[in-house]
C-alpha cells in the first residue's frame, strides 16, 4: 500500500466546535514535580488562557487504549479496576462500557475549545463477538462518534492483515462477507499512525506516520508507533509483506521532521507499555522517586526518546499508571496508560506557550479516572449497541455449555487455562486419536468465563458470544509431532530467551505436570526431572503429538521450538474446540467445575 502524505486528516464529518474542559473529578496524581508555570506566565491573567489568546493556552488530552472493541460493559475482572484509598485499603469499582465512556469524555470536555482525544492503539481486535463477528466495523462506527482524534496503530490493527486495515481507515465492504446493513462501511473519522510500520517494497508508511492538530494558532503533533515485536505476537500472515522498526529511532526520526514543519509541541503515541508498581489506577507513580514505579520496556523507550517529544501515551499492557520519567536531557516527562477495555481514561493538561510554540513542561499535570456506571448511557451508543446486537444475536445468544461458577484466566496457571487445553486436547484426539497434549497460550485468553448472565440466557449458561470473547482469534487447533527433547525445550522456552523478563507460562492439559521453580533464574526455572506425562517421565527420545492453536505452532509469544514440529494437521478454529467440549461434557444439570489449576507446581 502507498504512504499517504502526513498531513492534518480531512474529516467527512469533522466536528465545528469542541466544548472541552478538564473532568469534573480532581487531579490525584501524575503532576510533574516544578508545577509552577514560568515566571512570565504568572504576570497577570491575560497570560493564561481556556478559550482566549493570552500567551499560554491550556490544551486537554483524553486519551485511552487497548479498548479491544469492548463496546458492551466488560464482565467478571476485565470489568472492574482497583481503586486505593486515603487509608491505604484498596475497593474494585465496575468500570467500562461504550455508553459510559462516551459520556465520560463529552462530560470531561465541556467548557473549553482546546481539547484533543487520542488513543494508544489496539482499538480492535480481540474483541467480544458484538463487533469481532463483524471484523470490527461496529467499534469504529463507536470510535467516530465518540469524536476521537487519532490513534496509533496496535499489533491487534494486524490480526486480519494490512489490507483488512486499510479498509478500516478507509472503508469500504468486507471483501468477502460483504456489507452488514444497507450503507457501505465508511471507515475511520480518525487517522491511524503507523510511523514504524513498513512495507517491505517500498520502504515507506503502509499509514501516515503523523498528524497535527490545530486549533487557533496551537498546534499539536502526533506521531504512531506499535511495538517493534509486533511480528513475534500476531500470526505471520497478519504481518506478511511488512517491517516493523525501533520505536525510538522513528519516533526521533517524525519528530525532527516535525520541528522542521515548525510543530514544536509532539506526543507519541506508543502501543508498547510497562508494568506498574501497584494495580491500583490511582496509586502515586513517583512517590519513591521519578520512574521508579514502573518497569518494563516503555521505560527504556521514554527515556531514550528525544526531549522533543513532550509526553507519551502508550498500551499494551493494559496497565493503569500517570508517571514521569526523565527524558534524555534529564527532564521529567509524563508517561501514561489508561488500562484497557474503556474502564479508564486520561486527563492530561498540556500548557501551550504561543511565543515558542512548545508545551511548558514544567506545568504538564495528568491523572486516570474511572469510567463508572453511575452516569447516564449516551443514547446514540445505546442505539448503535442495539443495532448491531439485532444483527449478532442469532448467533450470540445460542448456549454452548454450563458452568458451575466462574471460571477465571488470571495466575500463572489458570482454570480457564486448564480448560481450553483439555478442550483442545479432547478435539485433537477427535482428529488423530494419538494426540498426547496440548499447550495454550495465555495471551490467547481473552476474558473469563462468569457464571452470572450477561444477557437473558440464565445463571451458568455458556453463549456462544461468551465464547467468542474467550478466544476470538480464529486461530485454528494444530497437531504436530515433537520429540521428548523438543517438548521440553518449548516448556524451558517459558522462561528463557525472549521470555525471560516477562514469563509466559503455557496452559496445559490434563496428565502433563512440572514443578516451576521461581527462586531459580531462565531456563533452570523449569525443573527437568519434574516433568511427567500421565506419571511417566519424558522419553527425550520419543514422539509426542501436541494439540496447539496455529498461531503457537507457528512459533508465536516466543516459542520458536514449537515452528519445529513435523507431520502437521491443521484442524477446525479453536472455538470450535471449545464448543464442543462444553457441550460433550456440560449440561444443565451436571455443569462443568472450575478447574483446580493443579497441574503446575510452583516454587517461590
């Protein structure tokens, strides 16, 4: 695809006025540490301004990310955030929602005309079935009338490919389902960014890598970048025909180009993030000391992009955090991240100087706040929900299975886990009877299965929509063969190498254990002689069949052992698996139990 010139993005409904202003909830953390404006800008009144000309200008940014077409109000944990208290206790408050979102925003912007709404990529993607069933058009019908702005790209923009991403930013039908209702889909009111994102032929943008807002003489710039490990984390035909480049050298790259156009105020985008120091939304990054409440790769990156750039909002994490961290020249610099699935969004203050066209770093002022339910349903995302729900619900709203209680993803082994992959070995074996596994990728779990309803299908009923949003990648179940030997290095692959820093423990089925020793370091942690097979050690030796979804056995989430394997059979998507595991071995009167999540053993 041709690079489109990086230019400010026409609009076919381009708004003429903004009402914004700065949320109605106070400011509790994120302040940089020399709050005060310049001396000049203390002077008098004239020399600030919300909707004048005086010399400094205050500019709102509303950003969010990683919304994953969470159009309905997320369930179960991805539902909810932890909020600490003045006494230092901490509450869960039911969070996110399409509705909500929208009137938290259009509620934080009223009373000012110098507002911006922005996102950190993964709008969609991964998303529940309301939007996924229809390839996402529905999220970006919300995200136009929700007046967004901009967004980086994510790696989830690339689950479908390059092509099915153009035609969100551009419209058009779906090349193969064609149009769901009577209008052709519009595309994005909004510009993605991709500044990293190259196609391997020409060398150049597969998007625009920038865009500036303007608004009275402010000017804003905006440069887009995904994480340069896109290609280790989405399915090689998502990324066929693309490079992906380091973030900081294109973010330094777009903001001398920037400068040279005279935009001197830029924020990056960044869909790569870090790992706070509490879960909390609210907790205090910088109380111990700039940066030192966040770990991770977003870090390393806001440290070594140029002091051009005045702050960062970034993802894919999914974490919650308002920190500063010092940029190169060794000023404090705001870093945010507003969770995901619409539960949160963040209020920035960017003070703008006219007389030098930068933003006054030393004013720069943010904190996350909840997108609760206690505030009235925007009515035009109410009828956008509905209409699509009308379209979805004969194929949603069918029951699949039954649980006897809610059945969770998180820890390091999970019973959801512990259940798709006995789902996936139990189709395997459907396949080829001599299937001895599977392995399942925790990133692949999306949401967790709740026995509350969600709709009207009753208490411990499993929808097929409910399903989806488990697993709505349409990876397919693969079987391929692997030596004892083989088979342990993916299991060490868990620990080491790319994985590492960050461990991504596989699910396994049932008759598969080993001990994970945490007090050890790589590879080591996982304890060789542990490892057993229905009791029996692993014959180093010996050919083992694995049940896995098509993008693991592609040697995805850094298991290259496991693009290894030979004799490959590629079978149904996994939600099939799922499907008919519950159905084969659930019913109303006899519904599944949790998974005990006992099959690891683990050492601290």
């Amino acid at each position: 695809m041709p690079a489109t010139a990086p230019s400010h993005h026409p609009r076919r409904r381009r708004r003429t006025t903004r009402l914004l202003a700065a949320a109605a909830t106070v400011v509790t953390a994120g302040a940089l540490a020399a709050a005060a404006l310049p001396a000049s800008a203390n002077a008098g009144e004239n020399h600030r301004s919300h909707g004048g000309h005086g010399r400094y200008q205050d500019v709102q940014l509303l950003s969010f990310n990683d919304l994953h077409g969470n159009l309905e109000p997320p369930t179960g944990s991805s539902g909810r955030v932890t909020e600490v208290q003045p006494d230092g206790t901490t509450k869960t408050i039911d969070a996110g929602g399409i509705e909500y979102l929208a009137t938290h925003l259009r509620e934080a912007r009223k009373g000012n005309r110098y507002s911006i709404t922005a996102a950190g990529g993964d709008m969609v993607g991964a998303s529940p079935l309301l939007s996924g069933l229809f390839h996402d058009e529905p999220t970006i019908e919300a995200l136009n009338k929700l007046d967004l702005d901009v967004t980086s790209v994510g790696n989830h923009e690339f689950d479908e490919g390059a092509k099915e991403l153009a035609r969100l930013q551009n419209g058009g039908c779906h090349p193969t389902e064609g149009c769901y209702t009577d209008k052709e889909f519009e595309g994005a009111d909004f510009p993605y960014l991709a500044a990293n994102v190259l196609d391997e032929k020409t060398g150049k943008p597969i998007l625009k890598p920038y865009w500036v807002w303007k608004q009275k003489g402010v000017k804003v710039g905006f440069i887009g970048v995904t994480l340069e490990g896109t290609p280790d984390i989405v399915s090689a035909e998502g990324v066929k025909g693309l490079a992906f480049k380091d973030e900081v050298e294109t973010i330094n790259k777009y903001a001398k180009e920037l400068q040279r156009q005279g935009v001197k105020s830029i924020v990056a985008l960044v869909h790569e993030g870090g790992f706070p120091a509490s879960s909390s939304y609210n907790y205090d990054c910088d109380s111990p000391g700039a940066g030192d409440g966040i770990s991770g790769p977003i870090a390393d990156i806001a440290k070594n992009v140029t002091p051009q750039v005045d702050a960062l909002v970034t993802g894919h994490t999914h974490a919650a955090y308002v920190c500063t961290i010092p940029d190169p020249a060794g000023k404090p610099r705001m870093v945010t991240s507003a969770s995901s699935f619409g539960r949160l969004y963040t209020d920035t203050t960017l003070t703008y100087d006219r007389a030098t066209g930068d933003i006054a770093r030393t004013a720069v002022k943010s904190a996350n706040h909840v997108v609760t339910r206690d505030v009235p349903k925007a009515p035009d995302m109410t009828r956008l929900i509905d209409r699509w729900s009308t379209l979805a619900a004969p194929v949603g709203n069918r029951a699949i299975g039954y649980i006897s209680g809610d059945i969770d993803r998180g820890g390091t082994e999970s019973p959801l886990g512990d259940l798709i992959a006995d789902a996936q070995l139990a189709y395997g074996k459907t396949q080829d009877p001599e299937t001895d596994l599977a392995l399942m990728n925790p990133g692949g779990i999306r949401a967790p299965l709740t026995y509350a309803a969600s709709g009207g299908e009753g208490d411990g009923v499993v929808t097929y929509a409910e399903g989806f949003t488990v697993q709505p990648f349409a990876n397919t179940v693969n079987l391929k063969d692997y030596t004892g030997a083989q088979l342990i290095q993916v299991l060490k692959e868990q620990v080491s190498g790319p994985n590492e820093a960050a461990p991504k423990i596989l699910q396994i089925s049932s008759g598969l254990t080993y001990t994970l020793d945490l007090t050890k370091t790589g590879a080591d942690r996982v304890v060789t002689d542990s490892i057993r097979l229905d009791g029996a050690p692993i014959d180093v030796n010996a050919t083992y069949r694995v049940a896995s979804n098509s993008f693991l056995a592609g040697g995805g989430d850094g298991f290259p052992t496991l693009n290894e394997g030979t004799n490959e059979l590629v079978g149904a998507d996994d939600l099939t698996a799922l499907e008919q595991y519950l159905t084969a071995n659930s019913s109303a009167a006899d519904p599944i139990e949790p998974p005990a999540a006992d099959r690891i053993t683990i050492v601290q």
